[in-house]
C-alpha cells in the first residue's frame, strides 16, 4: 500500500480526500477546519489511516501562500 491524503488548502480550513493505494479512494472527501478541533480531528484520521495500511500516509498540500501553516 501506499497511502496518501491531499489536502486542498484555503483560508480557514481545507477540503481532503485519503487514498489507502493509486486508486483506491479511503472514504468520502472531508472537510479540515483549522482550528484545534479540526487539527485533533485530522490528527486522529491520520493515525486512522495508519491502522489501516500498517504505513504513515503521505500528506501532499496544495500549497496557497501562508494557509497551509496551520496544518503544517
């Protein structure tokens, strides 16, 4: 498996979908709200995926000026 997420990232929160492998979508897409419930909430998703594929996922953001901060 190689799982990755990819996050779309805007002002205030972000839209994500998780891939456990190439083509292989891991639920629905989902909603980051950047604020420490949102980020606990996607922490906790993250370790979720890790059960899941026995692997850390690969997180790819798309990058739009100084947004991405608080998830990074």
């Amino acid at each position: 498996m190689n799982p990755v997420i990819g996050l779309d990232i805007a002002k205030g929160e972000s839209q994500g979908q998780a891939f456990l492998d190439k083509g292989r979508p891991f639920g629905n897409s989902f909603t980051v709200l950047h604020t420490q419930e949102g980020l606990e909430a996607f922490y906790s998703f993250l370790k979720h995926i890790e059960e899941e594929s026995n692997q850390q996922p690969m997180v790819i953001l798309e990058s739009t000026g100084h947004y991405h901060l608080p998830i990074t």
